[in-house]
C-alpha cells in the first residue's frame, strides 16, 4: 500500500490552494476542503505539518483495526460517521438520506422518521435501506406516467417519440434488495464479491473474485475530487486477476466548495448546498441522479420540415451534471470511473450491432449516452425484481441470485423508461415533470 502518496494531482490542489489564499481577505474558503475530516490539504501535508486529522481516524500502538484505523475496521469507521448509530455527518449511507444537521458525537442517533429532520434521499440509495421510488408513479386515470418527447430518426424519416420516467422518492426507506457492499443487518443482500467485467474484452474470467470496502471507492484522506472517488479503484483480491486501471486513472471532476459554514447537499434534490433544499424530504427524481426533468424539448407542428424538425430544444434538455459541477463531462467520467472496475461494460452505440471478440460480453447497450448512474445507483437499491424471469435472473457467469442489480425501477421498467418498441406511443405534448 502507500500508493495514495505519490506525485500527481497534488500540483493542482497546490494551484488551486494558491488561488484561493490571494482571495482569502475576500472570501474565507472553507477548511473542510472534501468535507469533514476529508480535507486533502490538511492531510497531505500541503496546508499543514502539523495535521489533527490523522488522530481522528488512526492509532499509531493501538489501533483496533486493520490499517491501525481507531476502529474495529475500516468501513466501521467510516459507519461510526455516516452510518444510523454515527452523529458525525449529516449523510448517513445505510439508510440512504441526509439528515438537515449532523447529531453531536455525543448524542442519541437522528430520528429518520422526523421529516424536519431528514432533508432528501441520497443519490446512492443506501446499504441497509433506500428510498428509490422504483414502482411505476401512476397518474389519475392509474397509468404509468412516462414523459415522451419529440425526436427526429434521421434513418427513418420521420418523428419518433423519446421516452423518461420520474423514479421519485419514497417517504421512508425500505429494505435494500442489491448492495456493493453487504453490510451487517443487510437482510435482502446475497453478495457475489465478483468485480464483473474486469479485465480486457476477449479475458476467460467475468471477473475477479474481490473484498470491497469503503475506501476500495472512496480515498478517506480526501482528494479533491468528486466524492473523493479513488482515481485507481484497487479493492483487495480474494482469488482471480484483478486488472487496474492505467495510471493516472479516472478523475470525476468535484464541484466547486460550499461556502464556509455551508454542507454539500447529497440527495436528489437540485440544490447546490444543504441549507437550500426545501423543506419536503420526498423531493427530487431518482432517474436522472442530479437534476428533474427540467427544460423538456417542445415540438413546433407549425414547422415540422424545418432544420430543427419542429423541435424547439430546451436548454439542458437531458440534464447534464450535478448543480455547481464543472462541464458537461461528467457523465463520461463517472462511465469511466465504475469501468475502473467494471472494464467491460462501457460501450458506444455501435456495440449493440457490431459484436466484440468477448465470448459473454459480445453486444453491448451503449453507455455513451447513458451514463451508468442513469440506470444504477452507487450503493444500494430497493428495487424489487419479483418477475419470473427477472427474480433470478443469471449474472454473466451463468450463476443465479436474487438481486436487484442496483438497478433504480422495478424488473425492467429500467428498459421501458426509455424505450416504447412497439413504436405505438405518441408524443403527448408533455413537458412538465409531474
Ligand atoms: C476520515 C478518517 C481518516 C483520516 C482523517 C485519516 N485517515 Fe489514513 N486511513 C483511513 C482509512 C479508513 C484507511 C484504510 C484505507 C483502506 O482500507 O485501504 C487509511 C489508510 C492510511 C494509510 C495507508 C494507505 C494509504 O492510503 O496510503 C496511510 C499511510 C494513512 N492512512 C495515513 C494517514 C495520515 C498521515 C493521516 C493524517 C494526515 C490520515 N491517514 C488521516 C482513514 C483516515
Ligand atoms: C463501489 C464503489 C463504492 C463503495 C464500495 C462505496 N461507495 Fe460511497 N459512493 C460511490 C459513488 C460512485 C458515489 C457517488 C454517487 C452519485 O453521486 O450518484 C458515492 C457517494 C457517497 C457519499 C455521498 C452520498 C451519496 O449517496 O451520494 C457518501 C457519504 C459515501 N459515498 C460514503 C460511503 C461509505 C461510508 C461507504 C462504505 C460503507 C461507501 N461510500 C462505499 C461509490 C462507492
Ligand atoms: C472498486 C471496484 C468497483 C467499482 C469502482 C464499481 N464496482 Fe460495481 N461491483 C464491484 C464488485 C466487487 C461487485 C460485486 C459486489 C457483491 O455482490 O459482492 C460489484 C457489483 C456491481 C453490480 C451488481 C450488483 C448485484 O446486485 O449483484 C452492479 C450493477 C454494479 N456493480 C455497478 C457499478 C456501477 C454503476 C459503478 C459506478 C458507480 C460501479 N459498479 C463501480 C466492484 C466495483
Ligand atoms: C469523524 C466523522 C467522519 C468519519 C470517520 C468519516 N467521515 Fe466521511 N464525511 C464526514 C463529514 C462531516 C462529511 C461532510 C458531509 C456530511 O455531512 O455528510 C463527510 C463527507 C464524506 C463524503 C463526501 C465527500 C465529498 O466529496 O463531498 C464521502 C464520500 C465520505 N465522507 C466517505 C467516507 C468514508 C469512505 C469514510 C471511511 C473511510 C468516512 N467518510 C469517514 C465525516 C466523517
Ligand atoms: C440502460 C441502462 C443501463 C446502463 C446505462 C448500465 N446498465 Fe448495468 N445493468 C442494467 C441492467 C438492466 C442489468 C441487469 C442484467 C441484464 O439485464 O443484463 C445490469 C447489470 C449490471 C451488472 C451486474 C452483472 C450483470 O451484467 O448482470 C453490472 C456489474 C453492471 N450492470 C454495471 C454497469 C456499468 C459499469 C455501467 C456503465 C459502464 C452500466 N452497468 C450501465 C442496465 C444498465
Ligand atoms: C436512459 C435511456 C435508456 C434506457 C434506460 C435504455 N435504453 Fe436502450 N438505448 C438508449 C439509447 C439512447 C440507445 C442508442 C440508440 C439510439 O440512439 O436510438 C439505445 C439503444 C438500444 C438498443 C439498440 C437499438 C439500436 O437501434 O441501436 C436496444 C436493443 C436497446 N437499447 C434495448 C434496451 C433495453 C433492453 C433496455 C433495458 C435493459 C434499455 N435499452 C434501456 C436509451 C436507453
């Protein structure tokens, strides 16, 4: 181990830590640059030598856990922060919301049936239990309400329809049904431990057999970047060859840093900090992570042969990046970043008709335009798969369990959200997200 110390994007936090000091009599930036103890600049050394961090986290004699953590292990540290028993953040990863205000260290654990108390549902769902709307939202007449949308299919023509959903939020978590990590009190979780798709097309394994934890994704030291996701995933191997992904890896672009005394929000609400999600915690669309359906295209039939087609586009029409991001990019570099691991399953357009030289992974859906975290969550999902063919469906390695796949609508509504194959459903006009 070791590796987390080397050269690299410590020049561009010492820029970016530059920068911010010439405006320090202007702005006070805040110090919990990653938030929390995350701070990369206090704990790399940059800002300071003298760093407190490290004692909050490690022993240097006496550690209880593994990697000399102050704690039985390292992912029960990270929960004695951001799990349900943990008062030391406002993000509690196990039952998948954000409270308004982190408990005191001290104090009894956050009552997660006070709605005042909870702001939103996080964007990972959760490990023990999430609040992932993933039935169909009906409307009056108790139809599944899918938003259609205009689009011209230049092979054929003419204007075809193009479908999303609203996965919305529920008001109190259910138990998880598919997890990355099966988490003690994790009821409906059956863990594989397969990092499926590692490895390069053409590769006779699905994937190396692994031991996933907290910091196999997340660097606790902080990094600047997005959710301090490690650049170069490398969880511990049980058996199998995992393959890492090239040096320097895949960086997710971080937003810019709240103002000081401001927390991050973390839910699927559209707010860029904590203090401006309003007060209904049920709030917010699961489909697209980061923003609703705002700003839907319109179709002119007035003008229907023009240049446009008759389509009026709307600004940020798909949704681009969490609120404060910087660049449309951020969807290519969070599919870059689960293929750290998962090194098969990106695809363009082109892999679903032209066949790779993978025995299992031969036609792909493509994820240049759907990003991984449209139809997945991050960390764990209630969807329910009570189908008969999706109830046990096999992985691809021919193995079966019950799982959700960390998928965000029930059996393949998933599919349905985008797609109408019987070419049977017109556009409707519908340009509110409902
Ligand atoms: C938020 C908690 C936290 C803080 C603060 C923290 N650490 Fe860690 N540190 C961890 C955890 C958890 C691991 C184990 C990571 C793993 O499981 O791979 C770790 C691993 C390490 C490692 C070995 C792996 C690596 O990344 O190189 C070193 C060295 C280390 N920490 C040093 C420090 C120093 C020095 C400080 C203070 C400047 C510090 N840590 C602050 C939680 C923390
Ligand atoms: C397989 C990789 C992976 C593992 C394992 C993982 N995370 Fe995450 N985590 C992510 C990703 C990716 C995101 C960003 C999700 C998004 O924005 O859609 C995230 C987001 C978060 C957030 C922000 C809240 C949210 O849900 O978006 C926190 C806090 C967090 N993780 C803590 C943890 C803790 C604590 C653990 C261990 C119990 C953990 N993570 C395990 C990948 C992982
Ligand atoms: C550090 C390596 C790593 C990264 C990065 C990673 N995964 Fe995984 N993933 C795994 C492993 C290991 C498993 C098997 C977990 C288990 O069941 O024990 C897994 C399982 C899954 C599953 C199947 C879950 C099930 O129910 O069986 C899905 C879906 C998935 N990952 C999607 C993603 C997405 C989307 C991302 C990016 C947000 C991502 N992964 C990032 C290692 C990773
Ligand atoms: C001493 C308490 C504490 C511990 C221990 C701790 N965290 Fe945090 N963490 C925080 C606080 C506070 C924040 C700020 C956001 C919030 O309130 O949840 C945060 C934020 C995060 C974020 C979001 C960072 C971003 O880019 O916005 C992630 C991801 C995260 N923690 C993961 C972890 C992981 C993984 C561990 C264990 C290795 C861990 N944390 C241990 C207190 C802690
Ligand atoms: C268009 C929606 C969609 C996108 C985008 C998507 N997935 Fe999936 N994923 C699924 C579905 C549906 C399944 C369930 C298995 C199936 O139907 O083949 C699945 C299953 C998985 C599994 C479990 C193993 C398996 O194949 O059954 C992993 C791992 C996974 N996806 C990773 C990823 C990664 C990594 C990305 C981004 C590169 C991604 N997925 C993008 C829909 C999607
Ligand atoms: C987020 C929206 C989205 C979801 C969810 C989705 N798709 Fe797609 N799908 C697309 C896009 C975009 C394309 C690229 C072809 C295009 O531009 O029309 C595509 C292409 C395809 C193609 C190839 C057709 C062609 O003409 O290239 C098939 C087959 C397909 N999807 C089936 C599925 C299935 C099955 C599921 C569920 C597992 C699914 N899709 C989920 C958006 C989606």
């Amino acid at each position: 181990m070791g590796r987390a110390f080397g050269i690299g994007p410590r020049a561009t936090v010492a820029a970016a830590t530059a920068i911010l000091a010439a405006w320090l009599f202007v702005v006070v930036p805040s110090t919990a640059a990653d938030g929390g103890p995350h701070d990369a600049a206090a704990n790399s050394g940059i800002s300071t030598l003298a760093a407190d961090s490290c004692a909050g986290c490690h022993r240097a004699h006496t550690a209880p856990g593994e990697m000399l953590v102050a704690a039985p292990s390292p992912d029960e540290l990270c929960l004695s922060c951001h799990g349900s028993a943990g008062l030391g953040a406002t993000t509690d990863v196990t039952l998948g919301i954000q409270f308004r205000a982190a408990g005191s260290l001290s104090g009894t654990p956050q009552d997660e049936t006070d709605p005042t108390a909870v702001a939103g549902a996080l964007r990972g769902g959760g490990f023990l239990s999430a609040r992932i709307g993933s039935g169909s939202d009906a409307d009056a007449a108790n139809r599944p309400i899918r938003i259609s949308y205009p689009r011209w299919d230049a092979t054929a023509g003419r204007l075809i329809t193009w479908f999303s959903t609203k996965v919305p939020v529920l008001p109190a978590g259910q138990d998880v049904t598919s997890a990355h990590l099966a988490l003690p009190g994790a009821v409906a979780v059956t863990p594989t431990g397969t990092a499926w798709g590692n490895g390069p097309l053409g590769s006779a394994s699905t994937g190396p057999v692994v031991e996933l934890r907290c910091a196999s994704c997340h660097n606790p030291h902080g990094n600047g970047r997005y959710r301090i996701l490690n650049p170069i995933p490398a969880p511990d191997v049980i058996s199998g060859t995992f393959t890492e992904v090239a040096s320097p890896g895949v960086s997710v672009t971080d937003a810019t840093q709240p103002p000081a005394g401001e927390i991050r929000n973390y839910t699927v609400i559209e707010a860029p900090v904590l203090g401006d999600v309003g007060s209904d915690p049920t709030a917010g669309d699961y489909w697209r992570t980061y923003r609703p359906w705002d700003g839907v295209p319109t179709y002119d039939p007035i003008d229907p042969l023009a240049d446009s087609h008759g389509i009026v586009p709307a600004t940020g029409s798909f949704g681009d990046q969490p609120a404060g991001t910087t660049g449309a990019t951020w969807r290519t570099q969070m599919t870059a970043w689960c293929a750290a691991c998962h090194t098969r399953y990106p695809a363009p357009g082109s892999a679903a008709t032209t066949p790779s030289i993978d025995a299992v992974y031969t036609y792909r859906h493509q994820t240049n335009q759907t990003a991984c975290t449209v139809c997945h969550v991050a960390h764990g999902s209630n969807a329910e798969m009570p189908g008969t063919i999706t109830g046990d469906f096999p992985y691809p390695d021919g193995t079966t369990a019950a799982s959700s796949r960390l998928l965000k609508i029930n059996n393949r509504g998933t599919c349905q959200a985008c797609h109408d194959p019987t070419g049977t459903i017109p556009y409707t006009g519908v340009v509110d997200n409902p």
